[in-house]
C-alpha cells in the first residue's frame, strides 16, 4: 500500500481541510506538475500582483497588505530568476509553491487567494504566456524570413527552373521562389497574431466555475495585466464556465505551430533537394551540415532533414490536444493539466526550428552555372511558344496541340526545342513565323511577365520593396515591444 505522510498531508493545508488524510507518494508524483509549469512563474506573479492590486482597490485588502505581497511577490521572482527558489513537488504545481513560500514570508498572503480559484488562475497564467509565446515565435519568424529575403537580394540575378510534379516546368527568378518561402511564413504570423488576440481576455474572476459572491472588479484586473483592446479598454471574459473550460486558444497556437511546421519542412525538401549532386543548385553552410562517419566525401544537410521531422513532432502535439479536449465535460477537469507539456514543447520545438531555418539560410551559396545550366533548357519555354501562337489568333487548345508537336519532333530528331529547322516547324501549324524562336529568350521571356504576383523583373523588384518594408515594420515593433516591456 502506498503511504501517506505527514509532510504530504500539511502540504495541501490549501484544500486540505476536507481530508483526514492526504495524497500518497505515489499520487504526489504521478500528480504533480510544479516539473513543467514552473515556466509560468513570471505570469503567476503578474497575476497575482494584479489580483492583490485589485482586492485593494475594492477594500478587501489594504494597500498596506497590497504593498507587503507585492514586495514579497517580487522577491519570489527574483529568487527564480537567479536559480535560488526551491521547488516542492509536493506543493503540486507553480501556484501552489509561490503561494506557499510567499505565506510563510507575508502574513497578509493569506488573503491573496480571496476570490480566486486555481482553476481562473491558471487560466489567466496560460493566457499571459501564450500572448508572449506569440510575440517570441512571430519575432523568431521574422528573423528567418530576412534571412531568406538576404539570400535572395544576394542572387537577386540567379534564374532556376521552377517545377510542379517535380519535373522541370516554368524559368523563375530564385527571389520568386523564395518569396513563395516568405509568403508561407507571414501567414504563419498572422496565425500567430490571431491567436494572441483571441487569449486576450482576462479571466480573472471567474473563480472555479461560478465567480464570487464578493464585490470585485474583473475589467481592473485586466487593464493591470494588459488585457485590453486596440483602445486600451478592458477585455473580460463573459461566461465564468467557458473560461475555465476553454482550451481553444490552446489548441490554435498549436495548430499555428504545426503549420509552420508543415512549411518549414516543405522549404527544407527544397533545399535537401537542390543539395543533391543530382541538383547541385545550392551549398548549405558547414556549421548546419553533417558528414557521415563511413564515408567522407558526404556533406549531409542535417538541419533540413530535422526540419522535416520537427514539423511530424509539432503535428503529434496539435493532435495530443484535440485528443484531451474532445470528450471533457464543462468545466475543469483535472485531465487538463496534461494540455502544458505539448503546448510548451510546440513553443519550443517551433522556435529552435525558426532559429535554425535563419542560421540555414546565413551563408547558403548557390551554384550559379549549375543554376544557368538547369535554367537554359528550352523546354522550359514551351507554354511561352503556345502563349507566341495565341497571340497569332490561334486558339489555346489548338496552341497547346501545335506546341506538343513541336515537342515530338525534337525528341525524334534528338534536337533542343529550338533547334528543329523551320521547314519542320511550318509542317506543324502554318501559324509559326520565321521570328518563332525569339520565345527563347529568356530575358524576353521574363520581362513578358509583369503581371501582378509573377516572376519578371518589374514584380521582382516591387516585392523586394514590399518585403524590406514589411520586415522593417516587424523590426521596429519588435523594438517597441521591448523598450515597453523594460518599462
């Protein structure tokens, strides 16, 4: 049998008085969380300085008792931070062990748990730490899109095949391709910013289920711990039971990570490609490569390939959530504190992974005549001969067919696409011109397309402007963000 000690039962003197006995040892440790959510802390502190700030504010405690938990509060915090605070396991959880030693340090601590439940309390915690794990993996983000936007400024010049069904298709410009990257990794943030908007609102005072009968003020709580809107007015939540119960915003910040995930990895198979001796078209630096402990000629792109199995780590995450979620019954449920472990490791797992995509892309160099080589394959240009007939009044259907044609015949004269004489050609469709190979040109080619969203020199050019400006801003809130944060 199990046993159960005095120590275990004085330490849960906070729900204690119910039980004649308290937890097993046992229980302590398959029970305890304090292991993993004393990353919180910080959060505990600011919401518990806000509660205190608010019972003094409608007379529940004195400024005087304020001001004595406050202080206490900051001591805490300070002891963590430099690695001195000693966690309990038998205290449970973060709450449990701040509230535990700031009690024994303020007398007045004891009234700080007044109109409060753990269940609002971890509720407000989390919220505050996914507002901030938002603004981390949006920064960390943006770190790596201009380190991407850098290594296509670098070969602003460099054109390489694009391709669909991993077969040569269509000449663009490398920057085209790595602003698809770019494009990919700003909804990832805007994901982010989404997510961080729907936790903005405070839950303090919704108490275990039911609030409380004392007279607080909830929209208080929330201006102190900036849970407020575009106009700095307070957001509450409005139902005492949802707030207690909700773990969507949980679960959108693990989705917003798995998709990035899913893009990271996406962006990795391209680079694990282009690697191959089969591509050659780029060189990863060496401090993000491997070699190979039999063969020493292997150069291996191990950050790429830990790209693609980080993003399998962060999807096993999202689904560990909607698993705990679904079939819980309104409100808390002690299941729930299971719902930490794999939201902080897609916190982390998603920021190393940013970090990482960033150092990938400082020093990638590409091979510029293996480039030149890939990209000087006529056959690339085919959809432009159709787009050269179609221009001439020739239907596209018929274009394509004709353009088709042309194709056959090259491979049966084993020739380059641009290489069939022109007697062949005028057998083909009477619409071709002696002038039929200037679509070969790649300069022309690319110059022809300007439109909005394309690869040619026009649309290159504007969206470097666009993406310089974009990041900049990012840059410059991120500054703001701090320097308020320092205040």
């Amino acid at each position: 049998m199990a046993k159960t000690t005095k120590t275990a039962r004085s330490a849960h003197q906070t729900w204690g008085g119910r039980f004649s006995a308290g937890p097993a040892e046992l229980m302590l440790t398959f029970s305890e969380s304090v292991s993993f959510d004393r990353r919180l802390a910080p959060f505990d502190i600011a919401g518990s300085k806000a509660h205190s700030a608010m019972l003094a504010h409608v007379g529940i405690i004195t400024a005087k008792e304020r001001d004595a938990i406050h202080a206490g509060l900051d001591a805490i915090l300070a002891e963590i931070n430099a690695g001195k605070f000693t966690w309990d396991v038998k205290l449970e959880d973060v709450h449990m062990n701040i509230e535990q030693a700031l009690t024994k340090r303020v007398p007045a601590a004891a009234k700080l748990h007044t109109a409060r439940s753990r269940n609002d309390q971890v509720a407000t915690d989390m919220r505050l730490y996914l507002k901030h794990a938002c603004a981390d993996l949006s920064a960390r983000i943006a770190a790596a899109q201009r380190a991407i936007l850098a290594a296509a400024a670098e070969h602003a010049d460099v054109l390489i095949p694009g391709y669909t069904h991993l077969q040569r298709a269509q000449p663009v410009y490398l920057g085209h391709h790595l602003f698809a990257w770019l494009e990919m990794l700003q909804r990832d943030r805007v994901r982010l910013a989404e997510t961080a908007a729907h936790a903005n609102w405070c839950p303090l005072g919704s108490g275990a289920i039911a609030g409380t009968t004392l007279p607080i003020d909830r929209e208080f709580s929330a201006q102190k711990l900036g849970f407020v809107d575009a106009k700095g007015r307070p957001q509450v939540t409005q139902n005492s039971m949802d707030t207690v119960a909700d773990r969507d915003f949980f679960i959108e910040f693990a989705h917003a990570c798995a998709l990035f995930g899913v893009h990271i990895s996406r962006i990795a198979e391209d680079l694990i490609l282009w690697t191959s001796a089969e591509f050659k078209f780029v060189e990863l630096p060496d401090a993000f490569c491997t070699g190979s402990s039999l063969m020493p000629q292997k150069k291996n792109p191990d950050s790429c390939e830990l790209l693609r199995g980080k993003s399998a780590r962060l999807q096993g995450n999202l689904h560990t959530l909607l698993t705990l979620a679904k079939g819980l019954p309104l409100t808390y449920n002690r299941d729930l504190q299971e719902d930490k472990p794999p939201l902080f490791d897609s916190h982390d797992q998603a920021a190393i992974c940013a970090d990482v995509l960033a150092g990938t892309f400082t020093g990638l160099k590409m091979n510029r005549d293996k480039c030149a080589a890939a990209v000087a394959d006529p056959a690339l240009l085919a959809t432009d001969l159709a787009d050269y007939l179609v221009e001439r009044g020739v239907p596209f259907r018929e274009a394509h067919h004709a353009v088709g044609a042309v194709v056959r015949a090259a491979e049966n004269l084993g020739v380059a696409l641009n290489e069939i004489p022109y007697a062949e050609i005028q057998k083909i469709h009477p619409a071709y011109a002696k002038d039929w190979t200037q679509v070969f040109d790649l300069k022309r080619a690319m110059q022809k397309r300007a439109g909005t969203g394309m690869p040619g020199p026009k649309q290159i050019k504007a969206q470097f402007t666009r993406w310089k400006k974009l990041l900049s801003q990012t840059n410059q809130s991120l500054k703001r963000g701090r320097a308020e944060t320092r205040k």
